[in-house]
C-alpha cells in the first residue's frame, strides 16, 4: 500500500511542475509530492495495521492449523527448517494466543 502512495504522489510531481512553469518548480513539486506521499502512507498504515492485527489474532484463534500452516511457510521461506523452524513457530503462536490484543505501535 505505501509503494501505491508514494509511486501515485510521485507520478504528480512532473505534471505540477509543467503547470507552475517555474524553473525551481520541479524540485518544489517534488518535495510536495513525497512529502505528501510519506503522510498518506503512515495515515494509511496507522488505520490498517491495528485491524491487520487483530485479524492476525482472530484466525489464530479460529484456523489455528491454518494459521500454524502460515507461519511455517512464512519461515521455511526465510531458510528455516527442522527442530529450528517448529521451536520459531511455536513460539509465535505462543506468543500470539497469550500475548495483549493490542498494537503498541498505534
């Protein structure tokens, strides 16, 4: 979602600069845009994330196979395998049946 915004802002710039006519204004534009494009991006992160998380916990709780199943690939993935995979996995899902229900980053 982030690289939407920021490419969508981005491809505004050129445009906002041919408009302004100004010869600085490719580099004003440019800076509105990605500044723009950052605030729109952690806007959208900060509302998608907590209910991400809180989804994350629900199918841990209700497709606990399923959600086990993720977690393994997720891992496997990153070059984990054998006793060092199922210890990483328990623990995240450990950790997430036990753990708060809420985001501390919000």
């Amino acid at each position: 979602m982030r690289d939407v915004i920021l490419g969508s802002s981005d491809g505004l710039t050129e445009p906002f600069a041919l408009a302004a006519g100004l010869r600085g204004a490719a580099r004003l534009a440019g800076g509105i845009a990605m500044g723009l494009g950052g605030y729109l991006s952690e806007k959208s992160h900060a509302e998608i994330y907590p209910e991400e998380l809180e989804r994350e916990h629900r199918e841990v709780d209700e497709v606990p196979d399923i959600e086990r199943h993720e977690v393994c690939d997720i891992w496997q993935a990153r070059g984990y395998n054998g006793a060092e995979l199922d210890q990483r996995v328990d623990a995240i899902i450990a950790a997430a049946t036990a753990g708060p229900r809420t985001c501390s980053c919000a």
